[in-house]
C-alpha cells in the first residue's frame, strides 16, 4: 500500500478521488492524499497535521475507500498505516470524527472505527474518537 500526496486534485486517478480531493477541506493542516494498493487507485485520504507544539494528535480529516474496494479490508489496512505516520511523526494518537458523507449510517461508522481501536472521547462531541499510536 502507498500512500501519496496530492499537490492538486487533477492528480488523482479516479473521478471519485478527483472530487472528494477538490471539494475536500481548504485548511492549511490538511493534506490530501490518494491511496494505491497492486497498482490500483483504492482510497483517498486527508489528514490534519497539527504542529506538534499545539496538539498532539494526527487529525484524520477524511477516509473514502472506492465503493469497489469496500469490504475487503483496505480501510483497516489504510488506519493501521495512518497510524504508523502518526508515530513516525510524534503524534501521541489519531482522532477523527465519526460522520459519514454518504448514505450510511453513523452509527454503522462509528462501530466500525471501534472495531479497529478507536474509542469515543468523552470530553469531545458525541462522533469524536481517538486511538492511541506508538511513537
């Protein structure tokens, strides 16, 4: 699996990459990433890099695996490499926001995310979650 930045949208592949990368966050933290595995264009990616003297957590802004590579274990392979860059980098864990852009439910998205680690955090809004890394 690699994972690649986008310095423009027009560098992804895939039309559905394409669009989630241009209509993405406009944030300066955010980075916008297209994930290839076996050659194939598989997920887009964008991750909040904080300054670590600010905030200690790797923001995972956005995660869409291609509908044609769901379920089959490419987003459980994109955390646990999302994961790993948040080590390498200093951070102390990886947050998110547990809200579909599509037609799922959250619920369905939240229960994922727990099943591969993430756990609700308390002081945060109801879809916040948080997974400790090793640095």
């Amino acid at each position: 699996m690699k994972i690649i930045e986008l310095r423009h949208w027009s560098e992804a592949v895939t039309p559905e990459v394409q669009e989630r990368a241009r209509n993405g966050s406009a944030c300066q933290l955010t980075k916008k990433y297209t994930v290839l595995e076996n050659g194939n264009e598989v997920a887009y990616l964008a991750l909040d890099w904080w300054s670590l003297d600010q905030r200690t957590d790797l923001g995972l802004y956005e995660l869409c695996v291609l509908h044609k590579f769901r379920h089959c274990g490419v987003g459980a392979r994109i955390l646990i490499e999302t994961e790993k860059l948040a080590g390498a980098a200093g951070y102390r864990r990886v947050t998110l926001t547990a809200r579909s852009s599509e037609d799922y439910p959250n619920e369905l998205l939240s229960g994922w995310y727990q099943r591969h680690g993430f756990k609700h955090l308390t002081h945060e809004g109801p879809d916040e979650m948080g997974k400790d890394v090793e640095i």
